[in-house]
C-alpha cells in the first residue's frame, strides 16, 4: 500500500538510538528507494550515508567513502522532507508546496545538496549581456575553485528564478555538471541559456517569455539553508529580459 509516513520503521528507529546510546561513533547508511525523514538521526548521528540501492558493489563503496578513500560527491535527486504532513493530500494534483520548485517550507534535506570531504569556492561570474530580449541567449562564465586539500568532484548546478511572476516556481534547475578538481585547480564553467529556460505557462496553457528581472544562482546546491547545514557555495547573478514572446506548444 502507500506509505503513510517518511519515518524509518520503528524496529530501525529503536536500534538506531539503541546503538547512538552506547557512545560508539555511528555513521548511518541509508538503503532506500525514496526520501525519508531521518530527523533524529540528523540532530544525533555525525554522518549520514545515502546509498539508495546501490547493487552488489555497493558495500565496497560504501566502506571506500567511510574509510576516506574517495571523495563524495552525490547529490540528492529530491527533497527529504521533515514529515509526510508538510505535503499536500495524495489525491491533491496541484504543484503547490511540491518538490523543490515550489515547496516554501523548511526541507530536513534540499534537493540537490550533498557533502564533500574537501571544499569549493565559486568566483568572476560574468553573465554576457544584463539585458537579453526573449529571442536572444544569454552566457554565464564563472571560476570554480578547489579550496581543500583533496582531489574531489564538485556538482555545479545552475538554478534560475523569476519570483515577481505569478505561478512561477521558486527556482528551478536550468543547467548542471560534475567536475573533477585537484586541490588547488580552478575551472572556467559557461552555460548557455535559451529563451525557453526564461519561460513559463500562464493560466490557459500558453508557454510566454515575459520581460522582468531573472536571477541566476550557479553553486554546489540550492542558495537557501536551514539552521544546522554548512552554507552552500556558489554565486548569484541577475539580468533582465526586455520583450515578450509565446513560444510553440
């Protein structure tokens, strides 16, 4: 049947404090299909493992990561809410207070976030014009840098959002690459956005590039944080689109 919580089952939960309470370090794995509200775990555990199913190498690369000889890099594919009575009724198909694009409460987990044993820093974004009209490109460039003392893979995403126009998302994931950077190496990213990354579907169905101002955050994950989680790094930049246009179905 459908899940009525997000919770791990009770047996789980109780063997988790159980294990916590004996002051043994315990770093948690989870081996799951879809989100979970582990907030427990998350004010007592010290880490946290997502492996979703990882098949039968799975509990090699599991113990590489513990053991530090790799890296992560994984980022969460969706949100991890607190509980199942932060979402809207099943049987409720609109996108309201949904999935990272429209959710407005406070996530246990964001989309996109995920931890690294080394550091990053992004700097010198440059967008190509500030001003683009709804049938032109726009380019932004920025230098990620590897601030840590590890080789590691950064997860660049590049999120867009056009808060002023009603029923658009609160942002929305436009552009992403996996990069590997030796400690201390700097990379040159550009992306290329075309006009449909700019649009949205107003009330009768029709998909239109409206002028106004548009944000645009490239980072290791989403801006926002909640209390709790290190800050995210990335930078913002903000252009504005000066005509209209309705795009094809």
């Amino acid at each position: 049947g459908d899940r009525t919580s997000l919770d791990l089952p009770a047996p789980q939960q109780n063997l988790l404090e159980r294990l916590v309470a004996t002051g043994t370090p315990v770093v948690l794995v989870l081996i799951n299909g879809s989100a979970l509200s582990v907030n427990w775990a998350d004010e007592h555990v010290p880490a946290i493992i997502e492996a979703w199913y990882p098949g039968g190498q799975g509990g090699d690369a599991v113990a590489r990561a513990i053991a530090g000889d790799i890296s992560p890099a994984g980022r969460l594919p969706v949100t991890f809410y607190r509980s199942v009575d932060d979402l809207p009724p099943f049987s409720d198909y609109d996108m309201s207070n949904r999935t990272y694009r429209y959710f407005a409460g406070e996530v246990l987990y964001p989309f996109g976030y995920g931890l690294s044993y080394t550091t990053f820093e992004y700097d010198n974004a440059r967008l190509s014009n500030q001003r683009v009209r709804a049938d032109g490109l726009i380019e932004i460039t920025a230098d990620v840098t590897n601030t840590g003392e590890r080789d590691g893979d950064e997860v660049v995403q590049l999120y867009l959002s056009r808060r002023e126009i009603q029923g658009m998302p609160l942002r929305s994931l436009v552009g992403f690459e996996r990069i590997h950077l030796k400690s201390g190496e700097t990379r040159k990213l550009r992306y290329t956005l075309e006009g449909s990354a700019l649009s949205s579907v107003d009330v009768d169905g029709v998909r239109r590039i409206t002028p106004g101002i548009v944000d645009l955050w490239m980072g290791g994950g989403q801006p926002d944080r909640r209390k709790g989680l290190p800050p995210v790094a990335g930078i913002q930049v903000t252009f504005d689109v000066t005509s209209s246009a309705t795009l094809a179905k």
